[in-house]
C-alpha cells in the first residue's frame, strides 16, 4: 500500500475544443508548441493508445530485448523463457535509474548500475544487495519492473499499451488492416527488418511528420522535386508523371490515415525488387484493389505515431521529445521471401530515399523544422493552418474499405486531429480515480 497521492493540480487539463476545427479544416498552432498540451499529450493520447514498440523479427531466441519508448516512457521489449514478448518500464524500481542502457542485445538478466539490484527478462526482481537492510515487509515480488498490460502484434508488427482497458488491438486498427495488410501480407511469409534501426533527431513537433504520412501527397511534387528528378531515368521533372494520378486516401475514425496512387501498372521502384515481385500472385491473394494502390506506393500513419512507406519497406516511428523535437527511429522491412540480394536491393533503395540522409527525407525534415522554428512567434502561433483540401468529398466508395477521399487532400489529417482532440478531451484509465 502506498500513501503517496498526486494532486490534480500537478497536471492542469485543458480543454482542447477551441484548437481543432476537425468539421472546418482548421487548426490552432499552439497544439504544436505548447508545454501543457504537451503534457497532456503524454497522459491522453500516447500512455492510452496502442503505440508501436518493434517488429517480431528482432526477437528469435529467449533473452532477446529491445529498449525503445512507449511515448516518452523508457521500456524493455523482451522474449522470456516461454517466447512470450513482453514489455516494461525500463526503470529501476529503487531510485529510477534505466536497468538496461543497451538498444538491444541478448540478456539473462538486467542488473541496474547504480546500486546493482537485478531483474529477469520477465520483470522479477532477482537480486538486490544488502537485502538484509530493508524491513521484513519488503518482498522482492513487489518491486519488479512495471509491466505493459497489453502487448500484440499484427502481421509482424508489436504494439504495446499502457491502457489495461484498451480495445484489442485489432479492434483499434479496425479498417486500416486492409491497407497495412498491403505491404506487410504480400504471400503469407511475412516480413523482417533488416540493417538495424535508424535513429535522428528533428526540431518538429512529433504531429507535423505524424499526419503527413497520414494525409499527404499535395507536398510530394514541390517538395520532392529534385529528388524525383533525380530518380527519373530521362532527368525530367516529376509533373507530367505524377502530378495527375489519380488515387484515394483513407481517413480512419481512430486517426489513421494511408493515401496512394492508382495504376494497374503500379511498381515497385527499386528495380531488383520490381523484377522478382510476383505480382499476379499477390493479386491472387490480396486483390486488384491493393495491388494497383496501396502495394507498391504511397504513405500510411497507424495513429497516433507510427508511419510507413509501401514503395521501400520504410517503417518509422516518430518519438515526442518535448513539443519542439521528435527522434525518428527507422527500420526497412523486406519480404522473408526474398532472396538475399533483393533484400539488400530494398535496404539500399530504402536508405537512399528515406534513409536518416536520404533525398526524400532530407526534404521532408527541412519542412517540419520549418513549421516549427517560427512558430512560437506570438502572431504566428495565432494564425490558423488550412486543412480543408477535399471538404466534404469523404465517402465510401465501394472499391476501398472504410472512408475514402482524392489522393490530394487533407481528409486523413482531419481524421486525425478528430481523434487527437477527442482523446485530448476525454479523462484516461489512470485518471478515473483521481
Ligand atoms: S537505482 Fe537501480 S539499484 Fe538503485
Ligand atoms: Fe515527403
């Protein structure tokens, strides 16, 4: 039993309804620069939401872990000794420090550095000198790591809320599936990651690069200009290639967001990747409808933070650092099926294009830091951003699941600061009894 007792005070709420003009297209840039919201942030959408911890590929044997954040919460993803993949918080129950500072490795026990207390790859507390020294009311079964509730994967991909209440996590991707499945159920091998972790830090707010991926395919031609040029085999600009494609983007009630062209002849660019595909079986298994769209191309967002990009494998996950910064952590994902220079032949493809000094990245980074450097300006911060590209031109069309709009539009990104607001607004599990 604990006697201590946080006082709400220590967490002031604000009501966000004045923010976000979800109906409108309308956004208020303090969400992007302010410290209580912020801190908000953390207690309501990231500690309640599924949020992306690894992929299953990075854990073959008992003892294998991987450190990553759940928001701005330091954990351990680790196989025990039954392969389950668990997770916890990675911080020592006696004064906080991290009991594994490692990105990843191989473990049988995770022994604290500051004064040594240990755990097992399942959270135990195995070990804590002069033991002696504590009252006979403490028991090492109390004080183990505190453990993730929940833990799931989907076709690969492991997820982890703190929310012992939240819906499953199928439940939660809901209709987004479909478009995940597109990239990630290509011929029921699955996938791996493959080359490590990228890691860098952007001065943006983590939403800026969030709903992007979730809405955006108006900037790819401006922004990208030379980089698609540079990629084109006659060096010509990208506009008559792409600027007319037609395609759909897809607005989920719970903040997702996947846009693509549509082509029946759509590929993938990486040329060695391209020649082994087998597309008419991918067609066999998944459908017309994902092959000449989401398969090979566009961007995706499983809100509130993890993103990924079909055409090289690149999955990412946008981790808040404070309202001003994110760190970008990065991985390429390749069929199992692969033979082992197509793999390399994605990985590359991958690094070149959206890889930590990519063209494509570069220029995405450079905008977001953009938005943000001058944003804190007082006029600035109070002038309101436009969301209202494809107003009102969501439907179900028939062909796509869920909610669709045109391929150019902000429908995905109202989606998403729907949600964000509404989670804003609502009290967490871990504020119930407060
Ligand atoms: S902080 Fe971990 S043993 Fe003291
Ligand atoms: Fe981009």
């Amino acid at each position: 039993m604990s006697n201590l007792r946080r006082p709400a005070e220590l967490s002031p709420t604000l009501d966000v309804s004045g923010l976000v003009d979800a109906d409108g297209g309308l956004l208020d840039r303090a969400i992007f620069t302010d410290q209580t919201i912020y801190q908000q942030e953390l207690r309501r959408v990231f500690a309640p939401s599924w949020l992306f911890l690894a992929h299953t590929s990075q854990f073959t044997k008992p003892g294998d872990f991987f450190t990553t954040y759940l928001g701005e919460d330091p954990v351990i993803v680790a196989m025990d000794k039954t392969r389950r993949i668990r997770a916890y918080l990675n911080s020592c129950r006696h004064r906080g420090a991290r009991v594994c500072r490692a990105d990843f490795g191989t473990a049988k026990a995770f022994t604290c550095t500051y004064h040594g207390w240990a755990y097992d790859v399942a959270g135990t507390l195995i070990s804590v000198p002069n033991q002696a020294g504590y009252p006979e009311s403490f028991d090492t079964g109390d004080w183990g790591l505190v453990e993730v509730p929940q833990v799931d994967s989907y076709n690969g991909l492991i997820f982890g809320t703190w929310n012992p209440q939240a819906p499953s996590l199928r439940e939660a991707l809901g209709e987004m599936t479909w478009y995940m499945d597109a990239m990630l159920d290509h011929d029921g091998q699955g996938t791996e990651a493959v080359g490590g972790v990228h890691k860098w830090v952007l001065e943006g707010n983590w939403k800026l690069a969030a709903e992007q991926f979730a809405t955006d395919w108006y900037h790819v031609n401006m922004s990208h200009a030379s980089a698609l040029m540079a990629l084109s085999p006659t060096g010509k600009g990208p506009r008559e290639e792409i600027v007319h494609r037609s395609g759909r983007q897809y607005a989920d009630p719970n903040g997702h967001g996947a846009g693509f062209p549509v082509h029946p002849k759509n590929r993938f660019d990486a040329q060695p990747v391209h020649q082994w595909f087998d597309y008419a079986a991918a067609r066999e298994r998944l459908g017309e409808a994902q092959v000449e769209g989401p398969l090979t191309n566009g961007h995706a967002t499983v809100f509130p933070n993890f993103s990924y990009l079909p055409v090289n494998g690149s999955i990412r996950i946008w981790h808040p650092k404070g309202p001003d910064r994110m760190e970008v952590w990065a991985w390429t994902l390749v069929d199992r099926s692969m033979p082992d220079e197509v793999k390399e032949a994605q990985r590359l493809y991958n690094l070149r294009t959206f890889g930590p000094s990519g063209i494509f990245e570069q220029d995405d980074g450079e905008n977001w830091s953009e938005v943000q450097a001058i944003s804190r300006g007082f006029v600035t911060n109070r002038t309101p951003l436009n969301y209202q590209m494809g107003l009102g031109s969501e439907r179900d069309d028939g062909r796509y699941p869920g909610t669709t709009s045109e391929l150019y539009s902000d429908a995905a990104g109202r989606a998403f600061y729907r949600r964000w607001q509404s989670l804003m607004n609502t009290s967490a599990w871990h504020e119930e009894n407060t």
